[in-house]
DNA sequence: CCCGAATTGTCAGCGAACTGTCAGCTTCGT
DNA sequence: ACGAAGCTGACAGTTCGCTGACAATTCGGG
C-alpha cells in the first residue's frame, strides 16, 4: 500500500505519515502542488491525502487535472475550512472522502482504510499465474486449484513479484518494499523467504535471474 | 423490486443504483427531498434508499411525513454524519435500517436484500454455517439446533463476519465496524470477544489466519 | 439512589508460529 | 575448474494470538 501526502505543513505531514505508516502504508510525502502534479502523473499509489490550502498550486485544481487526466486513486481531503458546500465541492471535483481539520489520527486512518477497501473491492482481484491463483484482496492463494497458506511476510512478497510481474525485481528493492524503512535485514532474508515460498508454491514458480534479482516464473 | 434512491450527489446515487440493479431491483433516482416525497407519496416501492443531507426538504422530515402518512415501504437511511444519537433519531422516525458513509456496497445490497425480505414477511433471515444457524432478524442464533445466548457486542461481530464471510476480516477491521468510532479500544478486545465466542459456538467456528485475521469457519 | 448481575475492556503469562541469521552446500557463468 | 551467487536446513529471538483473572462499566430492579 503506497500512499502520496500532499501537505504543505511539515508538522501535520509528518503526523499524517507516521499514522498512515503504522496502518500499514508506505507513504511520500510532497509540499506543493506542482511536485505532487508530478508525483501523482507519473507515479501509481493506492491513496493520496490532499491538503487543499496548497502553495503554487491550489489542491483542488490539482484534483480535477487528475481525475482529467484519468487518474483514478482514491482521494481523501484535508482542509481547514470545514464548511459543508466546501465539502461537497471536493467530492463533486471527484474526491473519495473528506475529513476537516482539526481531525483525530485513528479516524484518518480509519477512513483511508475504508477508502483503500472500497477502491479494492470494485476490481477483479484474482490473478492467475501458471498454476498459482493469487486474490490480493481475500489475500489467499491456490495452487491447481488447492489453498495454500502463506504467513503474511510470504504474502507481502509474492504479491509485489505479481505487481512487477514484468520485469526482474532485484533483492535490495524487495528489502525496501517488503519491510517498512525500519533497521536493515541481511540481504540473506530474502532468500529465506524465497526457499520458503517455493517449497509451498512449486519450484518453478519462481525463477531467479543471477546477478539481477527474481521475477514469477512463466511456465513451470 | 423497485427502488427509489434518494441522493443529490449524484457520483453516489450513481454507485448506488448500480449496486441495486446488480442485486436485481429496478431503481429510480431523485436529487431533492420535494421530488422525493411527491415520488414516494404517489408511487409504490419495494424499498428506498434516503440521504438525509438533502435539498429543499430535510431527509428525516420527509421520513416522518411518509409514515404520517402510512407510507410503509422499508426505508434505509445513509448518512455522512454517523453519530449514534442521529442512527437513534432516524429509527424512531421510522426507518428500518442505517448505514454511515463511506459504506462498502456489498453491505448495502447485503442490507438492501434483508429489509425487502423482512417487509415482505419472508423470514429467510437463517443462515447457515457449519453447525450453527444465525437468525440476523431475530438477533438468536443455534448450534445443532440448540439456542446459544450471545451478547450483542458477540452478535455483532459474529454477524459482521457472517457478512464477509467469503473473506478474512482484519482485527482492525473489525475494530472499525463493531465499535462506532468511539474512543479507540487495545486491539486485545477483539480477542477477548473472539475466545468468548468460541468458547459458545466451538472451537471450529472462527478460524484466525495468523497476521491477516479472523473468518468463519467453513467446517469442524 | 443503591446494589448486584451481566457485560466488556485490560492485563499478564504462556505457547505456538513466524522469520532473521548463520553455516555449509549447490549451482551457475566464465 | 574456480569463485561468486544463490540455496537450504537448523536454530533462536521475536512476535502474535489465546486465555484466565480482574476491573470498570452498564443495566435493571427494588
């Protein structure tokens, strides 16, 4: 779960983003509206929060080029002016949610949670990949048709190696994203968990690219 | 079935109406409480669905005017501000049931279908699972045909993993809809109610997924 | 208004599952 | 064939979830 602050206040995005953090997100944040066009263009995240009182560019503005653009996150508004046509002006512009400031941590986690859940549940999220069905959202996966269970560390890594399943992931880019940016594991943990998921999983579904990093295997 | 939505903005009627049409009603769609209470007073619904932020005509004021009048379809209220008092206000007017936006539209259809079925005299509110049987009209629920007395706070988590039950519900989750958003409890209540609840229904009827959740048991 | 019972949140201890580390082994590329 | 990269089994530290006990709160009745 990635998720984009646009917050011009230092002191609230950093609130914003340690609470954003421990309910599981990854989060970047920006501080003005140009840099966060940039950020949400070319990036994908799971959930942006807005701040509407923005420098260089105002956050409503921002919100209809993206949903202009086809951008298709979901939005949840911060602002200070809590008056109600305010609100309904922002979710007209195409936001999923909005929360006046001041707002108490637990319900903007509690919100972008939901919002993440809605957003999740309206797509197809069942991904067939040789003989392996992954549902990201009931977070299980079959093998020929049969469960199997994976702790949620396995989980977390098979389904960026779906995310990516173009390309080649390199170890040092799964340590960033599997574990949040705590304290550093040897670059041996990966491997583990890669010799686990195998075993569960069938050997050939994942293939591993010396010298470049792992990507799902193709064909067993 | 037929529907009548309620709702001026007009992204969530459309939202709306489409879950409906989904779950199989016909449904039609006004913006403001005069519409509505002419629609509703000379039209007959299986069911509507009512925004209590309106124009014109206040929700809950187009709600007492319906059952002064003996208008007696089944009524669902959705509402941006979830304050339990307002949920309490909204069935004393006469509603029959109340959902707090953001919702997930399974729980509306899912609710949806339960209203139209109870208003009909159907009381095909019994579901199975394993060896209990769940009657959410009657609030009582049997295993192997003997009645088991839970508490409400066991009923309503039960009843919300018996919603979901096609999936695992995360303890934060569950945090979010068992309590309103209310003071923050230690997610070790959650447990706490788990192991009562299995203590009366048996072992087998909540599996926890370890890191991911709780969901109910598909067999002993 | 006070008392007792039922309900429900909190805490602490325990056991099991999860996962990082290490050491030795295998495999791959040159 | 050799070295580096990757694999894997074992092990241990840590986390997670369960549960019994207790406290706080609510509710109903007298």
């Amino acid at each position: 779960m990635r998720a984009l602050i646009v917050e011009d206040d230092a002191r609230i995005a950093d609130l914003v983003a340690s609470a954003l953090s421990a309910a599981g997100f990854r989060t970047e944040t920006v501080g003005d509206g140009d840099t966060a066009w940039f950020q949400g263009g070319t990036e994908d995240y799971d959930l942006v929060i807005l701040d509407l009182g923005l420098p260089r560019l105002d956050g409503l503005t921002l919100l209809k080029r993206w949903r202009g653009e086809g951008r298709a996150f979901p939005i949840l508004i911060l602002s200070a002016r809590g008056t109600w046509s305010e609100r309904v002006e922002g979710i007209e512009a195409g936001a999923d949610d909005y929360l006046p400031k001041p707002f108490m941590v637990e319900e903007l986690t509690a919100r972008a949670r939901a919002l993440v859940r809605r957003a999740a549940g309206q797509v197809q999220t069942v991904h067939r990949v040789g003989a392996l069905a992954i549902d990201t959202n009931r977070m299980t996966v079959t093998r020929d048709g049969l469960p199997v269970a994976l702790t949620p560390l396995e989980f977390r890594l098979l389904s960026y190696l779906l995310l990516n399943r173009d390309r080649t992931v390199a170890p040092s880019e799964l340590l960033d994203h599997i574990y949040g940016t705590e304290d550093g594991r040897e670059a041996n943990a990966i491997e583990a968990v890669i010799t686990r998921l195998r075993r569960k999983l069938g050997a050939g579904a994942i293939e591993t690219r010396r010298g470049f990093g792992y990507r799902l295997g193709t064909d067993p």
